[in-house]
C-alpha cells in the first residue's frame, strides 16, 4: 500500500493543488495566471464555471502525461450552500444520489465533456475538496455509466461528504477512488443521515487518513477502523476548524515522506 502512494504521491499534490486553485479564480486570478503562463506548450488550464448553479472548477490538460484533471471547487457561497442543503435524492443512471450535487455536475457537464471528447485517449482525473470532492464522485459515476470507462479514469477527494448510499456508491464508481480525510475534518461526515448515505467500502476504494491527536498514529493511514478514527477524533480540539481547509490537505500531503 505504501509503494501506491508513493508511485501516486505526484498525481495527489497536483490534485490537491488544483482543487485549492478551484477556488481562487472568483477571487484572485493571479497564481492561476502564472499557472496559465507556465503552461504554453506542454499544458493548458481552463476554467468552467454556472451561474445557474454556482458550480465552478479548473480543467487542466496535461498533454506531456496525456492526463486532463478536472477539479471541482468547494462551498463559498450561498448557492453552495443550497446545492449542499438539497440533499433529497434523485437518480442518476442506476443509483440515487445527492441532488444538488446532481444538478451542480448538470450545469458544467458540456464544458468538461469538451475536454473529454477532445483528448479520448488521454487519462482522466477527477478530483476536488469538499463539495468539490462530491461533485467529483458523482461526475465520476456519470462518465462510468455513459462511457463505461474505468481503466483510464482515477478519483482523488480531500475532505468530501458523501453523495449516495454505500451499496449505490459501490456499483456505480469501480474507478480508482483516493478518498483523503483529515482526523477532525466534519465534512466526510455529511450529510449526516447514515440510513441513506455512505462512503464506498468496494476493493478500489483507498481511505488515506491523516491522524492529529494520536502520534503513535503516525502520519497516515490506510483505511482505519472506525474504532481508530473514534480516538483520534476524542482528543482533537484545536484542529477541528482548520482540518477541513484544503490548504492543510496539501500541507499534510508535503509533509509525506515515502
């Protein structure tokens, strides 16, 4: 397990990276202006967003990996917040999911789906925090039900809720799926209706979890017991606001040394 992360910790500071800058284009283009500028030959960085729905995100196309990353961006806003709040389920291909987040992937659907069709033979990464990290799962589950494609398409979440049930989840995502979560970070745990949502528990699901009360811990985990979880989560006070910011995601991800 540690020789995956260690072949793959690139591909999750990248997409860590993304799903910070995911949220800067509303705010401060700047740092994805010098991405912009870096990228003339060997990358290209676009940027989707709805004003329908307030979903927004990067497409960053990688032609020297022959790799496109779509990061979906996170709660920052009131019509955030509504598409979290909607958490009534609708269907989608085979499964019932979260529906907000299924209306969220509708509005920007035409716009990654340029991306895809453009390069078909080409690797896809989904990722984003948050509601990000939501979206990403149910984009994800849309691509494998449409385009039957799994071999080719990897997940990478940090600090996302749950979209669908676990058995729902499990049929419908068969991709490689990175779910990272940090010790005190709330969000994994929403929306907080265990009979009708879950996270996958499905063989090509991988739970990397970043202990910060235990220290005997160590500074990962490859998905840990409920039990573990429980008495890290008992001793943690100040982390319980910080734990959920995506840059303390890339800050743990840096501090990995494999």
């Amino acid at each position: 397990m540690m020789d995956k992360l260690a072949k793959r910790l690139p591909e999750f500071k990248l997409a860590a990276k993304l799903s910070r800058l995911a949220y800067l284009h509303s705010r401060d283009a700047r740092e994805l202006e010098e991405l912009q500028a870096r990228a003339v030959q060997k990358s290209v960085l676009h940027i989707f967003e709805s004003r329908e729905s307030g979903t927004q995100g990067v497409v960053f196309i990688d032609h020297s990996a022959k790799a496109i990353y779509i990061a979906y961006c996170g709660t920052q806003n009131l019509q955030d917040w509504g598409t979290n709040l909607r958490v009534c389920k609708k269907p989608m291909g085979k499964i019932h999911i979260h529906r907000g987040v299924r209306y969220a992937i509708r509005t920007v659907r035409d716009r990654v789906m340029l991306a895809v069709h453009s390069y078909l033979d080409y690797r896809i990464y989904l990722t984003g925090h948050s509601l990000g990290g939501m979206c990403a799962q149910a984009a994800c589950a849309w691509l494998e039900d449409r385009f039957k494609r799994t071999k080719d398409i990897t997940l990478i979440t940090f600090g996302a809720g749950m979209i669908a049930s676990t058995n729902d989840i499990n049929d419908a995502i068969h991709s490689p799926h990175y779910r990272f979560q940090n010790g005190s970070d709330a969000v994994p745990r929403r929306p907080a209706l265990p009979i009708f949502y879950g996270h996958p528990t499905c063989p090509n699901h991988c739970h990397i979890y970043f202990p910060n009360s235990v220290k005997e811990l160590g500074l990962y985990l490859f998905d840990p017991d409920t039990l573990t979880i429980w008495r890290d989560r008992l001793f943690t006070l100040g982390e319980r606001v910080t734990d959920h910011d995506i840059r303390d995601y890339e800050a743990k991800l840096d501090e990995v040394i494999v």
